[in-house]
C-alpha cells in the first residue's frame, strides 16, 4: 500500500511538471526503479557481508565488514538514502557538464556561432560590408518565405481543426511557417525517404518539397502526400517529395520545409545571414554597429545562448542538490541513530577487544573500516545507477555520446563517504575514550 501511495504520489509530481502522462509515467517509473534496485542492491549487500569474510584481509577490515550485518544497524536504510542522494548529485553533474559541452561544440572548430535573422534585401549589402569591415566571414545567406497551411492530404485546415477524430496537434495546423529555398542539402540534414529536387521549372505543379521528419509525422504526411500552402494569398500545391532527419542543434537555420530553386525567388523574402565571431569583444561590437545601423535585425549570439543555459542549469542544479544533501543528510541522521541504538553492543566489544589486549587504534580502524565500506558501497551503488541515467538521457534525449566528468564525480564519491566515515567515527567516539574499567563496572 505504502509503495503504491509513493509511485502515485512521484507519476502525480511528474504529471504536474511535464503535463503529459507519457513523460510522467516514463519519469517516476525511472525513479522507482532506482529506488528499487538500490534497497535491492543495499538487502543483497546485507547479506553478502555475512558470508565474505577475507582471510587475507587486516582483522580490522574483518571485524569492519561483520559489523554491517549486525543487529540494529539499519545498513539498508543508510545505503538506500546516501546511494539515492550520491545517484541525484553523479546524474545531475553528468547532464549539466553534458549538456554545456555540446553547446560549446557546437561554437567551437570553426563553426558558426552568431545569426542574424529579418535582414532585409536591400539591407544584405551594407550588413556583409559591416562583417568585411570587422573581418568576419559570411558562412551563409538563406531566404526565408513566410506562409501557412491551407490544406493536408486535399483537406482544408479548418475540416481537419473541427474533426474530432483529427490526431494532427493543432499547433502544426496554425503555425506561420518559415520555408526557404535551395538546390542542394545543408551538412545538419540527411534524406531518410523519397528523393532530393533541388531545381524545378516555375511552371511545375505540384511543387516538390521536402519536409523535416518531426513535422512530417506531426501531420501524418508520407513521401507522395499533398499539402497546400498559402502565401499571401496565393495558393502553393506541393507534394511530398522527400523526408529529411534535421540536426537542430547545429548553430545555422533550419527548415521544416524546404522548396527547390526555381518556385519562390520572385515572393517577398527576407533573409537570415551566419558568422561567427572568434571572441566576445568582437562580437559585442559587431552586435552593437549592426543593431544601430538595422534596428529590425535580430541576432542570436550562442555565447549568450551558452551563458543562460548555465544560469537555468544552475537554478535547477540548486533546487535538485539541496533535494540530493537532504537525502544524504537524511541518511548520516539515520547513521546517527543506528550507532545511537547499538551504542551498548559496541561497549561491550570495545570492553572485551581491549580486555584481549587490542589497543584503542585497532579498535577506531575497525570502525572506520565498517564506515569506510558503508559509504563507499553505498557511493559506488549510487555512482553504477547514475552512470546507467546519464546513458539513456544522452542517448535517448540529448542524442549525444555519455561523457562522465571524472574528477567532479570523484570529488563527490570522496566527500560522501568522508561524510560517512565522520559521522560514524563521531557517534562511537565517547566508546574509544571511555575506560575499558570504568565500563565494566557500568556494566555491573
């Protein structure tokens, strides 16, 4: 009952969040898989620790490892919170440093990094002389035609709007779309079905066109099927020629549709120019001349992209590593207790250890050696499942190779399971220094 109340309470967070129940699903199904496999990995580790006992290993380590299985000391509640919290900091880490490195990729090697969009025709001329002047090259100079949708598969938008049996999202019916017009592909787009027209005559009807591949299935459209556009009035027949994959990522326009040569030069057309600029000074006064002489100039600067994305990811850092020290606190507290209610026990071993002879260092690296296995296991488990999430986020959503960045993550295994080992060592500190002695008679 209570695992249902959890996996009801994380689906309706998510749904909340995301405001679609696929996502939302997906989200808290990952959540309490992790959940699981750590108190899965944390009962199976319990148990293990009772039949591996080393013999080549010192006695402390010995009697460290024993010590996880013994009566009262909640090891699977500790590994479950510190391996949940050390899972929340590696994942979150991996994305943010993920997600900034690819950005930065993408402005590195001599790629564009600075667009400039609503350029005018007459405005071209003095907008590439501005760029000679501030010795930057002219990467590109794409047309753009803006037009609607009048028509899908030979049925008008407003039929398709007012069907309710109708699955095509209604913001690909309404959107303005911003085509242009080529002869070849770009280096971010490949054709994954039908065949590339890069030229027609003008009198060819209907025009072939290619469409990006999300907007295809959006509207339900395969190679051969109709769309009708309108631009400005006029009607624009086209059929599907080809089926394009779109690498939108990359810093330069894209399209959802792409005309061939020889249909739309004649229309009213502005243009979008790419450049890139090889520092921020250099850009910041380009910007500056540019948007004094042509202030209906839009710019995009990916250094400026690159700066708020670290802003957001670093508000949403916040929020989720507080949610991630809290965990790990929660689980020192949980320490804390378990050491609290074993504290008898624990007297009477350091009682009978010196008894025997064993000096008070053996017996403090026994208990470091317990947390010290604690908190690594813990960390390590934690680390593996984080190390899996960042796998499918790159692979699945980011379309990006995994890249771990090792000495932040290293720094986070090492500060947690020193955590781990200070706060067990701490908890059992008035056992070293109390007389062996003066504890049997307490005892008595």
């Amino acid at each position: 009952m209570i695992f249902f109340l959890i996996a009801a309470a994380v689906s309706g967070f998510a749904w909340a969040t995301t405001e679609r129940w696929f996502h939302a699903l997906w989200f808290a199904a990952a959540v309490l898989a992790t959940f699981g496999l750590l108190a899965f990995i944390a009962k199976g580790t319990s148990t293990l620790m009772r039949k591996l006992a080393p013999d080549f290993l010192p006695y402390p380590w010995r009697q460290g490892l024993a010590n996880l299985h013994r009566p009262n000391n909640q090891t699977t509640a500790v590994m479950l919170s510190i391996g949940l919290g050390t899972f929340l900091l590696v994942t979150l880490t991996s994305v943010q440093g993920m997600l900034l490195k690819q950005v930065e990729e993408r402005s590195g090697k001599g790629e564009p990094n600075l667009v400039l969009f609503d350029v005018q025709k007459d405005q071209r001329k003095g907008i590439t002389a501005l760029f000679r002047k501030f010795n930057v090259r002219l990467h590109e100079e794409v047309p753009i035609v803006t037009m609607r949708l009048a028509a899908v598969k030979e049925k008008s938008v407003e039929e398709i709007r007012t069907d309710p049996r109708s699955t095509i999202p209604p913001w690909a019916l309404r959107r303005e779309y911003r085509s242009t017009y080529r002869s070849r592909l770009t280096g971010t787009e490949q054709i994954i079905k039908g065949r590339w027209q890069g030229k027609v005559k003008a009198d060819e009807h209907p025009i072939p066109v290619s469409l990006e591949k999300g907007i295809a299935e959006s509207l339900k459209v395969d190679v051969g099927d109709s769309l009708q556009f309108e631009l400005q009035g006029v009607p624009l027949l086209t059929k599907v020629a080809s089926i394009r994959e779109v690498d939108w990522q990359r810093v330069q326009p894209n399209f959802f549709v792409v005309f061939p040569e020889g249909v739309l030069e004649n229309a009213p057309q502005f243009y979008a120019l790419v450049t890139r600029t090889d520092s921020i000074q250099l850009s910041a006064a380009l910007q500056r001349t540019v948007v004094q002489n042509f202030p209906n100039v839009s710019i995009i600067d990916l250094t400026l992209v690159l700066n708020t994305l670290d802003s957001i990811l670093g508000r949403v850092s916040a929020a989720i590593r507080f949610i991630a020290l809290f965990t790990i606190l929660t689980g020192l507290a949980v320490l804390a207790s378990a050491v609290l209610s074993s504290r008898s026990q624990r007297l009477k071993e350091s009682i009978l250890m010196r008894t025997l002879g064993a000096p008070r260092s053996q017996i403090v690296n026994t208990v470091v050696a317990e947390y010290l296995f604690l908190g690594v296991i813990s960390c390590m488990t934690g680390a593996l499942l984080a190390t899996a999430a960042s796998w499918g986020l790159s692979f699945y959503f980011l379309g990006t190779v995994t890249s771990i960045p090792l000495a932040p993550v290293l720094s986070i295994l090492a500060l947690v399971t020193g955590a781990t080992v200070l706060a067990g060592v701490l908890g059992c500190w008035g056992i070293f220094r109390r007389p062996a002695l003066e504890a049997l008679r307490a005892e008595t």
